[in-house]
C-alpha cells in the first residue's frame, strides 16, 4: 500500500512540472520575449552600451528613492540564476534534449533580454509600499498598481506559487552532494546520493553550516544580500569562465565542431528529446532556470533599484540573460561537449558537469568547479530567501515576513538530509506557474513601457547632444 501511495506522489508531482512546462510555456516565455523584442524596436540591442554606462555609474541620479544601486541589484539579481541551473542544469539539458537544447536556450536568453527590458521597467513603474513604509518591487505590485485592485487574485496567485517555488530545496540538496563527495568522500563514490541514509550526520553537519551562514546574511535583508552578491558574484562568474576559456583554447580545434552541432541538433527531428518540439521545450525550460526572464523573481529585486528613471533599470536588467545563459551557460555546454563524457551516459546534473572538468581538466578541474558551484549556489540560496520573503510579505504583512526566514533556513536543514526527487517536481512546477502572472502583467502593460522608453530615449538624444551634458534630466512627468 505505501508503495502504491509513494508511487502516486511520484507520478501526480512528475505530471504536475511537466504541464507546467508545456507547450503553453513555449508560447509564453518565447512568443512574448519575441513581441517584447520587436515592440520595443530592439532596444536591448540598440542600448547595450548605454546599459553598461548605466551601471558602471555614468548616469547618478541624486535623492533617488530605493535601496540597492544599479550595480548591486543587477548582482543580486545574477545571484540568484547564476547558480546550479548554469551548471548542473546545462548538464541536465544537454542529456535530456541533446546538444541542440543549448541553440534554443540561446534563443530564450535573446527573447529574454527585452522580457527583463519591459517587465523591470515595469517593477519601477509601479513599485509599492508595505506596511511599514518601506519599498517594495514585484509582479505583484505591477499588477495591483498598473492593473488595478480587481487583479489582485492574480497578484495573489503570483505570490503563492512564489512562495513555494523560491523554497531553497534543490540548490541546498545539490551543494551539500558535491560538498560531501569531494570534501569527505571520493569523486564518483557510491552513496553520495543525498538522503541515501549512509551519512546522514555528514549531511546534517553540511546542512547545519550552510544554514547558519545563510542566516548570517538573509536576516540583514536585501541590502546586506546585495553587498555579498556585489563582491561575490563578479569575481566567480570570471573563475568560471576563465576556466571554460581555458578547455577552449587547449581544444580549440573542436571548438566550431561543437558549436556546429549544436545548432544542427536544434532542428533535428532525430533528437534525443523526441524531436524538435521536444528539444525546444527542454532548452525553453532550461534556460528559464538560468535567467529568470519572465517568471518575475528578478522584478522583485530590481524593483528596490535606487533610481526615478524606469527604463534605466529596464536596461540594466537586460543584461542578465546575456551574462547568465549566453557566456556562462554556454562556457558550461562546451566543456561537457568536448569533454565527450555526455554520450557515455550513467551521470547527469551536477556529476556530469564534474565529470567534464575532471575530463578536461585533469586533477584541478573538478576542485574549481567545486568552488565556483559553492559559491554560486550559497548565493542563488540567498537571492531566493529575499524572492520567497517578498512574496510573504504580500500576502501576510511585512511585520510577519521573519516568520517565512525562519522556515526558509528549516528548509535548508531538511533539503540537506533528504532525497528530493519528489519534492523537486512540486518546486519545478511552482516556479513555472509564476510566468503566467507576470507576463500577462507585461503584456498589457507594454504600451506604457514603450511610451516610457520612448520619453526616455527622447532626453537621452536631446542631453548627448548638448555640450558638456552629462546626466540625463529629471523625468518630465
């Protein structure tokens, strides 16, 4: 009986994350990050330069309201999808939809650059405020404030699933394996698997200590989460790429080999996904783990930017797709396609991607990539304390909003003693529920955002072409 029970759970979770991730999400995130793309003129191609200015601080802006810079919540945002998805998800896509699910989250990270464009224009737009007086970002202020009240059910409905699909289930339970396997154990011992029972108090020790440093940080809210993720992110993000640069140069010959093939197995009906439908679908999914474009997590912490001007943080948050799936997520697929162990099967996820190192990079590889994992995952742990702590905050009131911290790091604790394979499902699904809020949001509120950017990019043209102008004005408004 409770092997039928248990079977049950398996299957119910397993349906639920894949209607979540169906065709309709193909349509959602893809189709809409199109329309953004086109409806905004290109804006995330043609401002590239002038996003990167932004945040290197050329535009300040005095008495700005918010509480992070440009800087820090772009890096808070990067900490939370520069993480496990970057590596041990790119692992996951390439097994499951063979190499042409990279070329798709390629085209997901290009769309998803005018999606982050308009739906962090919007989390200025339409910021609010709690309880207590202090400002907050999110979908779900963009819906109730841009939609109005009678939206509020899906306002509500965002928050939700948010609070569930933010819960730091996966990240915590795949850290704490590689910790074990490499700090206590062997590289590709048996048992490694976590909550497999054979070293629980090892498992308890780890989730103990990542608790205890998550709390260090999370309780200090986002602007101590903000000036972690400031220092932290930059500097792993250049050891991991570093790396990648590395494995390409020493085989550089196979280089437009793997490149090529990536992009014919995109169109390949033979994919190992079931074709192409299905390999579209596994990299749409994969890359929407990386970068977040569309789910509306992001919009949460660009919303605290201290900044008057929307589309200056519009711009800023565009760039995340482009550092997160197009640099990091492709340093990653190279080194497991050159590597070649993909095609030998038997590993997947995290150990896949460590298998590549160790492949590419004999005896270093995989020690490096424990501490860039170590680092990315602590982080994104961080990041989505702050995404599941707003989403709280809404429904509960923000004098509650301690009482979400204190189960998060619960959280941490039993993700780290336990298998999730069920449980994961449940988060999977969760976390793709959250696009239908915020992309509708987006979607009706676009012809605001393009008449915003268009004010916008007007006084930019009118301050480059005075002499000595140096900022851009105030908002006219």
């Amino acid at each position: 009986m409770s092997s039928e029970t248990s079977y049950s759970f398996a299957q119910a979770a397993a349906d639920f994350s894949a209607f979540s991730w169906g065709p309709h999400m193909l349509v959602l995130l893809v189709g809409g990050g199109l329309f953004f793309l086109i409806y905004s003129g290109l804006v995330p191609f043609r401002y590239l330069k002038h996003a990167i200015d932004i945040l290197r601080g050329k535009y300040p802006e005095a008495n700005a309201v918010g509480n992070i810079s440009h800087a820090g919540a772009l890096s808070s945002a990067m900490a939370g999808t520069v993480g496990m998805g970057n590596i041990g998800g790119v692992a996951i896509a390439i097994v499951a939809g063979g190499p042409g699910a990279i070329f798709w989250m390629w085209v997901s990270a290009l769309v998803g650059m005018a999606t982050k464009f308009f739906t962090c224009t919007l989390a200025i737009m339409y910021r609010g405020k709690d309880e207590t007086g202090r400002v907050r970002g999110g979908p779900m202020y963009i819906i109730t404030q841009g939609l109005g009240s009678k939206w509020k059910p899906l306002a509500v409905f965002f928050c939700s699933v948010g609070l569930v699909g933010n819960f730091p289930l996966f990240n915590t339970n795949q850290l704490v394996q590689i910790l074990k396997e490499y700090l206590f154990l062997a590289p590709g011992s048996t048992g490694v698997a976590v909550g497999s029972g054979e070293h629980f108090w090892m498992e308890f020790s780890l989730g103990l200590a990542i608790m205890v440093l998550v709390a260090l940080v999370i309780l200090g809210g986002i602007k101590r989460i903000a000036a972690v993720a400031t220092r932290v992110v930059p500097l792993m993000i250049l050891l991991y790429v570093g790396c990648a640069l590395y494995v390409i140069l020493t085989h550089l010959g196979d280089v437009p080999m793997q490149l090529a093939r990536i992009v014919t197995d995109a169109f390949s009906v033979q994919s190992v996904a079931g074709g192409l439908l299905g390999t579209m679908l596994t990299g749409v999914k994969r890359a929407a783990f990386s970068n977040e474009a569309g789910l509306g997590t992001e919009v949460m912490v660009h919303g605290n930017a201290k900044t008057s001007e929307p589309v200056k943080e519009g711009l800023v948050a565009m760039l995340g797709p482009a550092i997160d799936t197009l640099l990091v997520c492709t340093a990653t697929a190279l080194i497991i396609l050159i590597s070649g162990v993909w095609e030998s099967g038997g590993a997947n996820g995290i150990s896949l991607s460590s298998a590549a190192f160790a492949e590419t990079m004999p005896g270093v590889g995989p020690y490096l990539m424990l501490v860039c994992v170590s680092f990315f995952a602590i982080t994104t742990i961080f990041t989505q304390a702050f995404y599941g702590s707003q989403c709280f905050a809404f429904l509960f009131g923000a004098k509650r909003e301690h009482w979400y911290l204190y189960l998060y790091l619960l959280a941490i604790l039993f993700a780290a003693t336990n298998n999730l394979s069920d449980i994961v499902n449940i988060i999977d699904g969760a976390y793709g529920l959250m696009a239908i809020p915020t992309m509708t949001a987006a979607l009706l509120l676009a012809p605001r955002v393009r008449a915003a950017a268009k004010d916008y990019f007007g006084r930019l043209r009118v301050a480059n072409a005075a002499v000595g102008a140096k900022d851009v004005p105030a908002n006219r408004r």
